[in-house]
C-alpha cells in the first residue's frame, strides 16, 4: 500500500509538471527542432510495459482548462516582427526578419534627423539678439521680410460694410402727383407730396407742374427749379426719382385710369387718413397717383417731424435755378439804386387782376360797361356759382364787411399814405395784368409816382429768357419781394403767404411785411364823415400788430404763413 501511495504521488507530480509553462516550452522547441521527430519514434519504439504506460498517463497527464484568472496571466501578447528580431525571438536570417530590420531602421533614421532639425533651429532663436545690436552708432536689426498687409489690409476681403442707399424692393410703392394751379400753389403742393412720401415710405416720382386754365403755362420743374440739389438735399428724408419707371408701361393712363389714381382724398388730411386709405392701395398697385393734390395735408393733424420735413423743402430744398436768382439780384439792386443813393424799396403785391376780381365775387367801382363785362365773365366761368345773380349783391356787400374782397389800387394808395409813406417812395409791384387797366391804376401812381413794375427795371433783351414760362416771371417776383425793406399785400393767396412766411423763417421778420386789415378798413373807407386825421390814427394803431412778427401757432393755422412752433426757435 506504501508503494502504491507513492506511486501515485509520484504520478501527480509529473502530471503537475507537464502542465507547467517551462515543460510547455521546452515541448514546443522539441516540436520545432529537426530532432523532435526521431525522439518521439525512439520513445514510440520502446518496450510494451512503456506504451501502456502512455495510455495508461493519458489520464494522469491530461491539461484542464485554466480557471480565468489563470488564463490572464499566461496568455501570452505577440510582439512585431521586428522587436522579435531584435530581441533573439526570431531568427534575424529570415526573410520576415531582414524586412522588419529595414523598416525599423529607417524610422530611426527619420526621428534623428528631425532631433538634429530642431536642436539647430532651438540652438539659432537661442542665439539671435533680443532687438538689435548696437556697434557705435549703427544699429544691427535682424532682416524682416515685407509683408502684404504693409500696404493694403489683408483682411478687407472680409469687410461688406457700404454706404447705405434703400433698394427699389424696399419702397412701399411709388406716388406721383400734378401739381396745379400757379408758381406757389405747385410749391406748396410739392412740399405735401413729399411729407406724405415721407409718411407712407413710399417713392416719389419727380412732380409734374400741371398747366392752369388761368396761367395757361407749359413750364417743367427742371425750367424752374434745380432738380438735383432738391433730390439730394432730400436723399436722407424721401427717395425721389426723376421719371416713371421704365417697367411701368402705362404711363398714359397713369392718370386716367381708376385703377391708377386715388381720389376723394379730403382737405387738410391727416397723416393717419394716408395710412390707412391710400398706403393699402400704393402697396397693391405699386404705383399710383393722387388727384387732386391742393391742401390735401393738414397742418395740425400730423407729427411735428413732417411739418419740419415741409418747411426744409420749401425753404432748401426748392432752390430757383442760377440764372433766376441772378436776375432777381439784379432787379433789387436797380430798386436800391434807381435815385443815385441807396435807398430802400417797397414791394407790393397788387392781387386784382381779372381772374381774381371775377372769383372774388365781390362788387367793386366802375362804369355800367365794366359791371356787365364782368357779370357775363362770371356767368361764364362759374355758372353753378353765379346762378342768376341776384344774390351777388347781397353776398359782396357781406364778403367786404367781412375782409374778404381784395383791396383795389386806389384803395391801398390811401392806407400807404396814412401809414407815413411818402411821394418819393420806391415801389416794386408785382402783379400780373390789373383789371381795369390804367384807369384803374392811375390812383395809386398819382400818390407813388415812383412805382415800377419787373419789366421797366429790365431791357427786353434781358426779359426774353424768362418770357417763355409764365412761373418764371412769377418766380422773378417773388425773389424781389422776398428781398424788399418792406413788403405789402392787397389780398391773401399763396404768393402773399409764402412770402411773409419765408421773411419769418429766414429773419427778413426784422423788416416790415404788413398784412392790412381789409375789414376795418372797408367801413372806414366807407365812412363819408371820417376825417383824415381820424383816419390815419385808426390805419397806424391797427397795422402796429401786423407787421409780419412771427406769432404763436393756433388749430388749423397756416404753416406756410406761419411757421414759428414747428420749425423755428429763439435766437440766443
């Protein structure tokens, strides 16, 4: 039993040192080397007693599988050819090996050069100078290379920064109007057209000066104005273009079509009213035209910007064109020296001429003839008006009482008198042709002899050029009122308006622009038992507050009259 415990130990032991990874190794290398087979026929070729012996240890010599933790550490990881070469795992005279050495060896080679590179280029920044080296007085800077961005900037490729002007798609729509009537009934208008250009952010398109059944004139805005100084001085409130687009191909139905045109619009609208009714319409049809276009903005009704906005185009932006201004110069400076002595001129102007006698309504002096020429000419002109004209009378001696009739030239020569003027007085008159003709004028010359109008100022050579427009003529007339020590009106109207406004705005309130009371003055005038003395005290203490001094702002009063709250301010 003693020897059967030992035997049996004795085979644990060798099956324990079988399975053991020296003898593992050691079996390998026998397998690999050219002797392995030979001793295993030598050890096959033994007596019976060993071959059963072999069978009988295949039980004692059979490997289990590793437990997990012992699996992780025997495995074995296989390294890279070429390290196995290198470290005498694989034989170095294999053609796998010979590969792996070349490989190896020139990555080796790479990483010495690019230390070798490095190192010199350390060991050069090392032992550059900091700045410069000074030898004497010269200075050794290390050498620079020119850069691009010393001259221009290499980033301004990246920039997309450009003056901004708002493109067509922008614009709400496009508005184009006809401005009628005369020379400052088409300025007013302009000035409206652009403050509601300015409200709805629409277009403008350059204003056409509609010819007037009265005036009768074919004048163009660029034959009065200067286009260019009044689209760009508005550049930064309103876009103005010079013509209709060309996309546009109905241009002559622009105003006759319904589709085209907005009407109905009330006087004195709001700004809210072009909001909400006409700016609908602009965005629908991307071009319209608004008809009628007289007094079709109010004054109190809209923000205080777009009355600012209306002042600036007609005191800046509405420039006369040079050879206007020029003339006009020319016609003051005569007026200030016509007695060998600078003196200064009165302008006066005279609102009686034939269309505004007739649409006054109003009964004035004259013969039998005279009376019946009108009646007819009024029954003409405004029949629905004029009816059968019985009530005529009635209805003129109401309008007089009422300061409603212009004064007649007789009529102011009396007021110019009581107020002080003399018989030497210059006077500028500017009027067209005066119903009633030289008769009807003789009045005021006998008092003011020296009264001329633009046309004995001036040669005809030097008229020519502004008789081919009507607006010229009236343009001229109203630069030497603007420019006149004293300015006088017979009648109210747009001439007269812009006038005293333009004095206010512009400083000329300094100097005197009487508006007379036309009302005091017909009951005083038709009062046969006043004396003069009377009568010169009541004209004097009357006209001592309407000298033309800017005053406040009222509802419904007139910008163009009046412009004091919302574009001017106190002088320091």
């Amino acid at each position: 039993m003693a020897e059967l415990r030992h035997s049996t130990a004795m085979a644990t032991a060798a099956a324990r040192s079988s399975n053991s990874p020296a003898k593992r190794d050691s079996d390998a290398s026998s397998a690999s080397s050219p002797f392995a087979s030979t001793s295993a026929r030598v050890r096959g070729g033994g007596g019976g007693a060993d071959a059963g012996d072999d069978d009988d240890g295949k039980d004692a010599h059979r490997s289990y599988p590793l437990l997990p933790h012992q699996h992780h550490h025997h495995r074995r990881i296989p390294l890279p050819s070429p390290l196995r070469s290198l470290l005498a795992l694989e034989d170095p005279r294999s053609p796998s090996a010979s590969s792996s050495y070349r490989i190896l060896l020139a990555i080796l080679a790479f990483l010495l050069l690019a230390a070798l590179f490095f190192a010199t280029s350390v060991w050069s920044r090392l032992n550059a100078p900091y700045l410069c080296q000074k030898d004497g007085i010269t200075l050794h800077c290390p050498e620079t290379k020119e850069p691009p961005s010393l001259w221009e900037n290499p980033r301004a490729a990246t920039t997309s920064w450009k003056p901004y002007v708002p493109p067509e798609n922008e614009t709400s729509g496009y508005i184009f109007i006809h401005a009628e009537g005369g020379l400052n009934q088409q300025r007013i208008a302009i000035c409206n057209a652009v403050a509601i250009a300015k409200i709805m952010k629409a277009t403008l398109i350059l204003p056409v000066l509609k010819q007037d059944q009265i005036w009768k004139d074919q004048t163009k805005f660029e034959d009065i104005f200067d286009v260019d100084h009044f689209i760009d001085y508005l550049k930064d409130d309103v876009h103005i273009i010079r013509d209709i687009p060309d996309w546009f191909t109905e241009k002559d139905e622009l105003f006759t079509s319904i589709k085209r045109t907005v009407k109905n619009i009330p006087k004195y609208a709001s700004a809210q009213f072009y909001i909400d009714n006409v700016l609908p319409r602009i965005k629908e049809k991307k071009i319209m035209s608004i008809k009628p276009f007289v007094d079709r903005l109010g004054y109190d009704n809209v923000p205080m910007e777009i009355n600012r906005l209306r002042c600036r185009v007609n005191y800046h932006a509405l420039k006369f064109l040079p050879d206007i201004e020029e003339m006009a110069d020319k016609l003051a400076s005569r007026m200030r020296n016509r007695t060998g002595s600078v003196n200064p001129y009165m302008a006066l102007h005279l609102r009686f001429e034939k269309g505004m006698v007739g649409l006054s309504f109003c009964d004035f002096a004259g013969t039998r003839e005279e009376k019946e020429m009108m009646a007819a000419y009024r029954k003409k002109e405004w029949p629905r008006r004029y009816k059968n004209g019985s009530h005529l009378w009635p209805l003129a001696l109401q309008k007089r009482k009422e300061g409603r009739c212009p004064l007649e030239p007789g009529e102011i020569a009396v007021i110019l008198r009581a107020l002080g003027y003399t018989r030497g007085t210059q006077i500028y008159v500017a009027s067209g042709q005066v119903y009633g003709g030289k008769n009807r004028m003789a009045p005021l010359r006998n008092m003011f002899p020296n009264l001329v109008t633009k046309e004995e100022l001036a040669s005809a050579a030097e008229m020519e050029p502004f008789r081919k427009h009507v607006t010229s003529l009236a343009a001229l007339d109203f630069l030497v009122c603007l420019k006149s020590d004293v300015f006088v009106m017979t009648h109210g109207g747009n001439f007269a308006k812009l006038i005293m406004g333009a004095r206010r705005y512009s400083g000329r309130h300094r100097l005197k622009s009487i508006k007379p009371d036309k009302g005091l003055m017909s009951k005083s005038l038709g009062d046969p038992h006043m004396g003069w003395a009377s009568f010169s005290d009541d004209v004097v203490i009357t006209h001592q507050t309407r000298a033309g001094l800017p005053e406040p702002t009222f509802p419904n009063y007139d910008l163009w009259e009046n412009p004091l709250t919302p574009c001017m301010c106190p002088a320091s």
